[in-house]
C-alpha cells in the first residue's frame, strides 16, 4: 500500500467516528479507576474546623439549592477533608453541636487518583465517637459503576461500527 492510500485510509470522514470512541473510553475509564480506588483510614485528632455554604443551581426545579462544605484538618494528616451535606441535615446540626477542636474523628476517603490531585480529599465517610455521621461510601460507588456501565454500551457500538466502516474502507483502497 502506497504511503497515499494509507492517508487515504487514516483520514476519511468515517474517522470521525474516533472521537465518541475516545470520549467513551475516557468515561470507561475514570468510572473503572474511581470504582476501584481503594478507601485510605485517617484517624487524628481536629485542628481545623471550616463551615461554608454554597449555593448551586437546580436546574430540574429552576430554584438554588444550598450545600454545606465543612473543611476538616486533622493532625495525622497534611491535607484537608471537605464534607458536602445539606444544611438542614442531621449531620450538619452534629457536626455544628458536637464536633469541636481537639476530638478525634475517623475519616475514609479515596486514595488520590492519577487523574485528579489536590490539596483536599472528599470524605466518603465520618466517623465521631463511634457514630456514622456521614456515609457516602455505597452511593459514590453505586455512580462511579453506573457510569462505567452506561459508557461501555456506547463504547463497544462506536467500536464495533467503527471497525465496519474501516474494514470496507480497507477493502476498498486495497483493490
């Protein structure tokens, strides 16, 4: 095959095709690296305590839908653990009422990914004393596998008739 066939063969209008292919792959493969990141213990003692509201737009209900973000330092620990809950929430009431300066607390987060690093991790749980304030280990799971699940079906059919396409276009250069 001439080094013009072989352009021919690269660069058609089916290659297109290559850019769902990437975007699914992608999604693949950060739902795959998230659902399989494995969880790291932190225990230590409190030495900083942020509380922030933030607002954020539903778009479903066209109303703003307002979050908490505590900020959690602990001594065990150079980084920052942000917790997102809702203010009008059980666990934001205990977090405001019962957590202080000094009490040990038991955090698990996901270990840092290749993709995403940063000077906080997420907490995808809380642990004060014994009681289960936040617990968001079965849901970020729960999404981090349907993701995977919905990208692959669009993956394999992009694939699949990308190969079509590229083999009648081989066929066709080729004779």
């Amino acid at each position: 095959m001439t080094i013009k066939r072989v352009l021919i063969f690269l660069f058609h209008w089916q290659s297109f095709l290559l850019i769902p292919i990437v975007i699914s792959l992608c999604y693949t493969f950060v739902g795959l690296s998230r659902y399989s990141q494995r969880t790291v213990i932190h225990t230590g003692k409190l030495i900083s305590i942020d509380r922030a509201e933030k607002s954020l737009r539903d778009f479903s209900k066209s109303a703003d839908k307002r979050y908490s973000y505590v900020t959690l330092g602990i001594n065990t620990s150079g980084k920052l653990f942000k917790v997102l809950i809702s203010p009008n929430s059980r666990a934001n009431s205990y977090i405001v009422s019962h957590i202080h300066l000094g009490d040990t607390v038991v955090l698990y987060s996901k270990s840092e990914s290749l993709i995403r690093r940063s000077d906080f991790n997420m907490v995808d749980k809380l642990l004060h004393r014994g009681n289960i304030i936040v617990d968001y280990s079965k849901l970020t799971q729960k999404v981090n596998f349907n993701i995977t699940l919905i990208s692959m079906p669009f993956l394999i059919g992009f694939s699949a008739l990308y190969i079509v396409k590229a083999r009648r276009r081989y066929r066709v250069i080729k004779g």
